[in-house]
RNA sequence: GAUCGCGUAGCUCAGCUGGUAGAGCAUCUCCCUUUUAAGGAGAGGGUCCUGGGUUCGAGCCCCAGCGCGAUCACCA
C-alpha cells in the first residue's frame, strides 16, 4: 500500500509513542461523566459541579503557542475547546507529556481521554483545563479539517462520493451528517412506540422467501448451498405478515429491509426500509385516520414540530389531511371528469394532457399515468388519494360501493408517494382469481408481475379477519423529516459501485 | 438503460488559445503560557481517474473505459 506523507509521519509517530513506553491502543476503560455539550450549557449556572471533568474524544484541531496550548475534542454530542499548560500535565522535571506527547506526536484525529476542570477563557469560551491526559487510540489517516464560522463553511468534506464510500469520515468531520442520521432514528422509534403504545406486536419474518410476494418488483436471488434451493431477497412482507394476522394477532408490523432488483436513483436504492402494519377487524378508512395521527406525532416527535421545512416548502402533518379519490383528484387539478370514461376515451384524454402512453396499457395504468403526470407531482402537503383502479391492486379488497375500484388509499407528500394501503383481499378464491391474472400478465413479459403463493393462499383458506395493511416508506419518510434531497442522504451506507483496484 | 456534467496535493478548489503543476487549509521545521476559521515565520508535498491517439510538446484536444453526480425512464 502506497502512503502518504502525512501518513508515513503518523506511523513515525505512533513508533515513537510505543517507544515513550506509552501504548497508543490500551485496552481498559475510559471513565466519562460529562460531555461537550453539557459542560458548555451548564457551566455559568454551576461552575463548582464541573471541577472534575472527565469526558474522552477526537482531538480536531491545535493551536500550540509555546508551553501553552488550546485544542478542540469533539465527543459525540459537539466539540469543546480544552487548554493544556505545559507545567499542568508535567507538574514535575519531565516535560515530555507536552513538550513531545502532546506537541509533537499527537495528531488532529487521535482520540484522547482527559480529566480537568471547566473554566472561562479572556475571550468567553467555555474550555476545560486539562489536569490530565491519556492518548486512547492513534489515527493513522488524518481526516479533512473542516471550519465553520458564521454559518460559513471553510474547507468543507462534500465529495458525495468520498462521502458516502467513507461515510465514518462523513459523521467525524460534519456535525450536520450526525444529526441527520439521529433525527432518523428517532423517526423510526417514534413509529415504533406509537404503534407499541397500540399494542400492535413488533415481529420478525423471513428475508429470504422462496417464492417473492406482496409487491410489483423485480427481485434478487440467492441460493441456499444445502437445501440447494433457490432464494429471493424479499421485496415486501405484506404475505407474511398477514399470514400472522390469520394466526390470531390482533396487529403485527415489522421495519423490513426490502430488496428491489431495480434501477437507482436519489429516490431509489437497491435495498430500502418499508414499515408494513396490519391490523385486524379495520379497514382503509380506520387506517387513514391512524396514519395521520401516527406521522403527525412523529414530526413532532422527530421535528419538535409539525411544521417541517423541506426544500422550498412547509409541509405540515398537522391533521387533517386533505383527502381525495383518484377521479376527484384528477378531477381537481385537471378539470377532467373521467369516472364515467372508457378505456377509448381515456386513451385520448391522456394524448389531449401530452402523457405518454402505448397500447400496452389498459384502463388503471391510464388512469395512474394521468394521476402521475398530472396530479401528484403538485402535491406538496400530505395528501390521501383512495380509490384505485382494481387492475393494480391484486392484494386490495374490492371497493365495497364501486366496481371496478379497490379500497386503496396513497398518501402523496412532497410529490412523492409516502405510503400505501388497503383493506385487505381476505376472500380467498378473490385472492386466487387475481394471481392467476398476474400470472397471465408475467407470460406476456411483465417482470413485475406478482407469482401465485400457494401457501399464502392456503393460510386465506383458513379465514383472515377483515384486516387493514399500510406500507410506509421509511427512507422516504426520513428525507422529509430531515429535509434531505437524497435517499443516499438518510442512508449510512448507500449502495455504490465496488471500485477495482 | 439514455443524455449532460464532473474527476488535479490528505481536504476544498484554480489552471487562459496546447508551452516549466498552482492556492488555502492540513503536513514538516523554528518561535511563542488564554488562542479561535488559521497564533507568527519558513519549507516540503502530484499516477492531473485509467488506457490509447493527435502534436515538436497534452491537466487542457480526440477515442475508449472506470467512478460519482444531475435529469429522464422504471419503481418505493
């Protein structure tokens, strides 16, 4: 491996600390009982609680001025400057502790452990006076040094694709990239407690299913060497999770990392976390209104409120939410009437609105490239959209007033789809009758198409409650939460192209 | 998959019509006990993404490839 300078000088370094007798990887514990962040808001309110300081992190800058020195060490809520006195740390003849240890051989990146006291310097900056200091781990690379003043960002690390292949580096040196990922997290255990504090059960199903269900989508395959059978990584849950809905559960969702054998995009990764939820004995409209209570709660529990800011936009989540059918929707923001239309005179609505379409298509792909191209891009505020065509919701009950239409709700937000739900097909020759008819469509080529699963049929046969599902698209959901422009953005580890060497 | 853009020092970026490879920060050396975007002064550091081609001469022009980004298509 070819290295650099600066890491040949580190190595240098590192020989000469192990020479000093000092090991530059120990293996005990590093006690902590404060951190940046605290000391920084509380110390004025009560200085005498802050006089024996322990706190350990990554040293990210030195401004060494003789036998004295300021330093910043971030830990994992901000950065605090820290002051080192040669005569502090060397209180006697050996002044090697500063003059070579802490001069010379520690870098901006070493992560270090101190004991000290907090104190005001001349300027007002709250900083810790060092009284000790223990090297706890020796980095090798340095890492970008990044500045910031007054909103200014001087020397920034925002390569996205250095970024994202060495998204640790990402997380040391930009405090906007930790927080994203924080604010993620606690997006998904907000969802989480709402749903628990329902006493919906939280559980597990396979990743990897011998037949792929519950969504239109074309997946990966693996294989298992001693069964020697061939495996699909998941693109949905729906199947499993309603198969524990016959079990007898009254509410079963599971945060599942799904897997789309598809194209890539700012919106699409191959892999990607859906939130699916069934709850028994409710329909679609039951869930409309538990959704909106839900993401309500979690934009405030995320946000610290229910306005949030996404690009150009104010999106809020307060309820309720406007709600429209498909053909009002399109209705509303097209002045076209097409609930009484054919698949003729849609044909020519869609080539009179410019869309593009081929003879391929039949009326619900009509009618969704109408909505796509004309509707939902104009959705900004989160919008429910019901009553879809049944040809693209083969796990849909039918509507229970209008054929031809399933009980289907989308929430648009931000021009995007956010969720999808029903009330779920239960009827099980139903249910058998529209696999058949994805099957035709898979012989006439459509990769998409949804395979018959015997066994999930076999489990409707047994009777499942009238139940009502929702998928929710949790990368999605995050990047509004987070006002990201990317899914790479609210992924840590976002799929890349493996570099040759 | 298609189109466009980008790829130069550890990081962020300049680089004119094709004529010696540049800056800031980081690094190294020296000075300095309350500095702060960077304390002061000086020095070193390059596979210009890769491979071909044109040319007396290529970071720059041409061809092919790799990676990333943006837009579109498919989808969540």
């Amino acid at each position: 491996m070819q290295l650099s300078e600066q890491e040949i000088v580190r190595r240098e370094a590192l020989q000469k600390i192990i020479d000093m007798g000092i090991n530059p990887y120990p293996a005990d514990s590093f006690e902590i009982n404060t951190n940046s962040t605290e000391i920084e808001e509380n110390f004025e309110l009560s200085e005498d609680a802050y006089q024996n300081i322990s706190i350990a992190g990554r040293l990210m800058m030195k401004r060494i001025m003789g036998k004295a020195s300021f330093a910043e060490l971030q830990d994992d809520h901000g950065v605090i400057q820290i002051y080192v006195s040669r005569d502090d740390i060397c209180p006697g003849e050996d002044k090697a502790l500063y003059n070579d240890l802490f001069k010379k051989l520690l870098d901006i990146g070493d992560i270090i452990g101190i004991k000290g006291r907090a104190f005001k310097t001349k300027t007002g900056r709250v900083s810790v006076h060092v009284e000790s200091l223990k090297l706890l781990s020796k980095s090798l690379k340095p890492i970008p040094i990044v500045k910031e003043k007054d909103g200014v960002t001087y020397d920034g690390f925002s390569n996205p694709e250095l970024r994202y292949r060495q998204r640790y580096v990402d997380l040391i040196v930009n405090p906007e990239v930790r927080s994203t990922f924080e604010k993620r997290s606690k997006m998904v255990s907000a969802m989480r407690k709402f749903m628990t504090d329902s006493d919906y059960l939280e559980v597990e199903t396979p990743v990897l299913q011998p037949i792929y269900g519950g969504a239109s989508a074309r997946p990966f395959t693996t294989h298992h060497n001693t069964l020697d059978q061939k495996y699909y990584l998941r693109i949905a849950n729906e199947l499993y999770l309603k198969r524990l809905i016959v079990g007898g559960y009254k509410g079963v969702f599971e945060f599942a990392k799904d897997f789309r054998n598809e194209g890539m995009s700012r919106y699409h990764n191959p892999e990607f976390t859906m939130m699916e939820l069934y709850v028994a004995y409710k329909d679609v409209y039951w869930m409309m209104d538990y959704l909106e209570e839900m993401i309500e709660y979690v934009a405030e529990a995320t946000t610290g409120s229910t306005t949030v800011t996404v690009g150009e936009n104010e999106i809020n989540f307060q309820r309720p939410w406007k709600r429209y059918t498909m053909y009002e929707a399109i209705k509303e923001y097209t002045n076209i009437d097409i609930s009484e239309m054919d698949e003729e005179q849609l044909r020519k609505t869609a080539k009179e609105l410019h869309i593009e379409i081929d003879d391929s298509m039949g009326r619900g792909k009509l009618i969704d490239e109408i909505f796509g191209e004309k509707v939902e891009p104009l959705l900004i505020q989160p919008t429910f959209i019901t009553d879809y065509p049944i040809e693209m919701s083969p796990l849909a009950k039918k509507h229970r007033e209008h054929e031809g239409l399933v009980e289907r709700f989308e929430v648009i937000c931000n021009a995007k789809e956010l969720c999808n739900a029903f009330s779920e097909l239960n009827d099980p020759i139903d249910q058998r009758e529209r696999f058949e008819k994805q099957i035709e469509l898979g012989k006439r080529g459509d990769e998409e198409a949804m395979v018959l699963d015997e066994d999930f049929l076999n489990a409707l046969n047994y009777g499942m409650p009238p139940t009502a599902g929702i998928g929710i698209g949790v990368d999605r959901l995050a990047m509004i939460m987070t006002n990201q422009p990317s899914i790479q953005e609210v992924l840590f580890f976002p799929q890349m192209k493996n570099l040759e060497s």
